[in-house]
C-alpha cells in the first residue's frame, strides 16, 4: 500500500502494516509524532523520513539536533531555568546582543533581537509563552543565503535588507543570486543526510571570515527570489519521491 498525502494517511492509518509507504507530509499536531514513532515501529516507509518530519517547521527541534552546524553557542531553551543557565555561559563567553527565534514562527516574525542575556531574562520573567525558542548570539555583519538543493539541481541567493536586520523576502528583503563552493555545497548536504532530507530548502549565515553556519533547513520553503518556478521545483521533488519509492519496491 502506497498513501500519498496526510489526509489519507488519516483515514487509513490502522491499515498500514511493514513494508507499506507513506509520501506526504504530516502537518504540525499533537499527535505527529506518536503517529510518526508508530509508522516506524509497524515497518512503514516514511518518506520523508520521520526525523525529517519532526525538524521540518520546528526551529527548537533543528537546534537540538543539527546543533553542530550552527553558529556557536546556539542554545535551546525550554523553560526558564534553563534561560538562567545561559546567562552565565554567554557572560563567560562575552555574548552581547542576542537574538531569539520562536518555534514554528516563519517569515521572519517570531525572530527578535535584545541587548543582552539579561534583558531577555527579564522579560521571559513576566512572559513564558514564548517557550521552547532558540538563542543565539546576535550577529552584525552577515551574509544570509537561501540554498535550494534537489538531487544534482542547486539554486542559491542571497538576501538582504538595508532597513531590517530580518533577510527575510516577505519582511521587505531583496535578493541577488549566489554561487556555493564546493565546501558550502559538501556542507549542505552533510547537513541533509544528518537530517534525513531528501531536499532542502536551507538558509546559511556566512560570517565576515567566511566561516558558514546552518540558520534553518526545510522540506519547502519560499522561492519568491528563485529562478526556478514552483511547479517545475515540485516535480523534480516528485521525481526523488518516486525514485525513493521504487528502490522500496
């Protein structure tokens, strides 16, 4: 059996049994990810994978696990003493400025900039429905590239905007195209097979130095600044989804 989109899956998902294969996306929900523990503990080929799943859309969840690719000292927090916790490593560390992305907020709305550690502490104080999130030391001068990658297909651009610390697109940002080295590429796709994606929408932050850190990664993403249209990016996703599934069957 062959279930091609969440819906269905919903509907027939006691059906399913090892060796049958799932090709949608489960939206965020309470209950994706016991739906998503119990398709790999019945044998059913999740693809995208379940890990895939779980990090696509949640920040928190992508720190944690793709940590080692990010910019240092990137820290989750999920309640308030681990926020008391940081204060003291970011001091040892002499982080300044901080920023904070929430989970699940996109386009740019959930990120916010503060002055220090402590500033952030002291709102969290009054405020804790902004949990889990994630902090890192805030960065100045920057180059934030949009990386999309499908099979042997890459499309790169840079985004930028002279009024917003937010490279966002849809918070008023422009783009010009960019072109990965090998490494960034060799990068790029260290972090896929770490995540399980069999594509990528990713945003990197090159720093002045030239070193190069993972922002976000996921399945779909905008492409307002790409050249390649949504529909012709769609099927090469399609094609990889029907390869992958030919090599199950």
């Amino acid at each position: 059996m062959i279930i091609r989109s969440a819906p269905e899956l919903r509907k027939r998902f006691h059906e399913m049994a090892a060796g049958d294969i799932f090709t949608g996306i489960i939206s965020a929900s309470p209950t994706k990810a016991a739906m998503l523990i119990d398709l790999a503990r019945r044998g059913v080929h999740c693809l995208p994978a379940p890990l895939a799943q779980m990090l696509n859309g949640s920040k928190a969840a992508q720190a944690t696990v793709l940590k080692e690719y990010m910019l240092p000292n990137t820290a989750v927090i999920t309640r308030r003493k681990d926020l008391f916790d940081l204060i003291g490593h970011y001091n040892r560390h002499q982080v300044g400025a901080v920023i904070t992305k929430e989970d699940r907020m996109h386009c740019g709305r959930g990120v916010r900039r503060w002055d220090g550690i402590e500033t952030l502490y002291s709102f969290m104080g009054l405020d804790e429905t902004s949990y889990p999130m994630v902090v890192q030391p805030f960065q100045d001068h920057l180059t934030d590239v949009r990386v999309i990658i499908v099979d042997d297909f890459i499309e790169a651009y840079v985004r930028f905007n002279p009024d917003n610390f937010r490279a966002n697109i849809s918070a008023g940002g422009e783009s010009r195209p960019y072109e990965l080295d090998q490494n960034q590429e060799k990068f790029c796709r260290a972090v896929m097979e770490r995540a399980q994606f069999p594509f990528a929408h990713l945003d990197l932050h090159i720093m002045a130095d030239g070193s190069y850190y993972l922002s976000e990664i996921a399945l779909n993403g905008g492409i307002r600044a790409a050249r390649i249209k949504r529909a012709d990016l769609e099927d090469k996703k399609q094609a990889v989804i029907d390869r992958l599934i030919e090599n199950l069957t």
